[in-house]
C-alpha cells in the first residue's frame, strides 16, 4: 500500500493538521540540563540523608582497626591497695548505665571490701536509644533517678552529673576543668574511666569522648596513683568478678529504663560472654578486663 511523504498528517480526534517537528538543538540542550538538575536534587538529598543519619548516630568505628600497644605487659594496679577498706576511687562514665553495664562486678566487689566510691556522669542518657522518639526531659529525670539508685546499690558515696546532652560530649576545655574539679574535690587513689586511646572498633563517642577527658584531667591534676581504662581492647590487667556476677545482673535490673524484657536478658548474656572472655585472660571464671597506666 502507497503511504504519502507528505510531513503533513490528520489528528483523527481533533480533524486538524499537525506538523511533526524535530526538536532543535537548543531544546535538546535544555532538556538534558533538566535531567541533570533533577539527578543533582536527588542525589544531592539522597547523600545529605545518609550524612546526617550518620552524623547524629552516636557510634564512631574505626574503619582501620588500631595497633595494639607493644609491649603490653600485664600489671598488677597495687591490688592489695585497691581493695583495702577506706581506699578512694572515682568512677567517671558517660551515661547514667555505663558503670553497672561495664565494671558492675568490680563496683560491687569494691563495695564489699569497704572502698570510698564517688561517681561523675557527663551526660543524661536523655536520648537513651529512641532518639528522636524519646521524651529527652523525662529521660533525664528518670535516667538521673536509676544512677542514684544503682549508686547506692554499690555503696556509692555521691554521684556528680555534668549534664551534657547525650551523644554531644566533647573533650573540651570545660569538661576537663569539671573532671578536674572532681578529681581535685574526692582526691581519688584510682579512677575508673573508659579507654578513649583503645576502645572497641566500634563505640559509643560519648564512651570515647569522656576516656579523652580524663585523660587529660589527670595529667592536669596529678593526683590519682592509678588510672584504670574499661571497655578496652588492650587490657593489662583483669580483676577477678566470678563471684560477683550476680550482683552485677541486680545492678543492671536497677535501670529499668534501659534494660528490660528480652532486652535485659540479651545484655545479660552480651556482658556475660565479655566477662567470661576477659577471665579466660586472667585465668578466672569471669572477669573484668582494664588497662591500667600508673600515674605516680
């Protein structure tokens, strides 16, 4: 069948004449910087997204895994000392749980041997794990409520809160004066503080931020005999916990807010399965791992 050449053809809905035009090269020009700026918007807010998600997320990981130190010899952080009665240690953590979470079975053997036990927390914990879902003013009371209370549990003598917000800390000029100001008010012989130079590969900032600043308050200071680092993956020394697990568990209960439910019990068999690894290093049942560094 013979088909016309003809450019001109009938829109059989609307009877009229249309003449199909090819698009200049200006329009296809401008068509393709349309479809560039969209892809720009997208990507440009896809990335800003994943940015953001990541910078309020409170975990820092090291995507090169730190050198351990070398050598690395164990030490003995003057035991005898640590649990004699009337010995003074301060506990300076982030967040209102990390004392029972971490070295729960070490506070509760200090409190049996008669240790005066005093306590700092930067922050709140107001964000605890819900962040934007959680009512951060209500947090804070009842966060502040249960470290009082867990305090107690381990003959605490006084806890300090600095009450920065959770997942904010910074080892500042202003942190460290308010550590060095604890330091300088209880005059501890130990202090107990995460390890900010050797933490897990992954770790909370606030953990490593707090580790920072007391670091540098106790060489401002230069009172404390012994700095003993938890939640570290180069540990020197371990104390022995085997018969303190139990109160470690009770402790941890005390923070009802956090731990809870089949959460309760995934964290007790978390810490469970670290203590029992950190005793197969000190050649306990379960243990506590530390790096201690001798200060004077």
């Amino acid at each position: 069948m013979w088909k016309s050449r003809n450019p001109f053809i009938e829109d059989p809905k609307i009877g009229n004449l249309e003449k199909k035009v090819a698009p200049t090269a200006e329009e296809r020009t401008l068509r393709r910087k349309k479809e560039i700026k969209k892809r720009v918007w997208f990507y440009g807010i896809l990335f800003a997204l994943i940015y953001g998600g990541l910078w309020y997320q409170p975990y820092e990981i090291d995507v090169i895994p730190r050198k351990l130190p070398n050598p690395n010899p164990r030490i003995d952080p003057d035991s005898k000392d640590l649990f004699s009665k009337g010995v003074k240690v301060l506990v300076v953590t982030a967040h209102p749980d990390d004392s029972e979470f971490f070295i729960g079975g070490l506070l509760s053997k200090l409190s049996k041997t008669g240790a005066e036990m005093n306590q700092v927390i930067c922050t709140d914990g107001d964000k605890g794990y819900y962040f934007f879902f959680t009512d951060a003013a209500k947090n804070r009371v009842t966060r502040r409520e249960e470290a009082l209370n867990a305090s107690h549990a381990w003959n605490g003598k006084s806890v300090t809160f600095l009450g920065y917000p959770d997942r904010f800390l910074h080892a500042n000029n202003e942190v460290v004066a308010k550590i060095s100001d604890a330091i300088i008010k209880f005059r501890p012989q130990y202090i107990l503080a995460f390890d900010g130079d050797y933490p897990p590969r992954t770790s909370h900032q606030d953990h490593r931020r707090s580790g920072d600043a007391v670091k540098i308050a106790v060489e401002k200071t230069h009172i404390a005999k012994w700095l003993m680092l938890f939640s570290t993956i180069a540990p020197n020394y371990v104390a022995d916990i085997t018969d303190y697990w139990e109160s470690q568990k009770k402790l941890l209960q005390i923070h009802r807010s956090q731990f809870y439910g089949k959460h309760l019990g995934g964290v007790e068999n978390m810490i469970e399965h670290s203590a029992e690894k950190d005793g197969e290093l000190g050649g306990y049942e379960m243990g506590e791992g530390f790096r201690c560094i001798r200060l004077r």
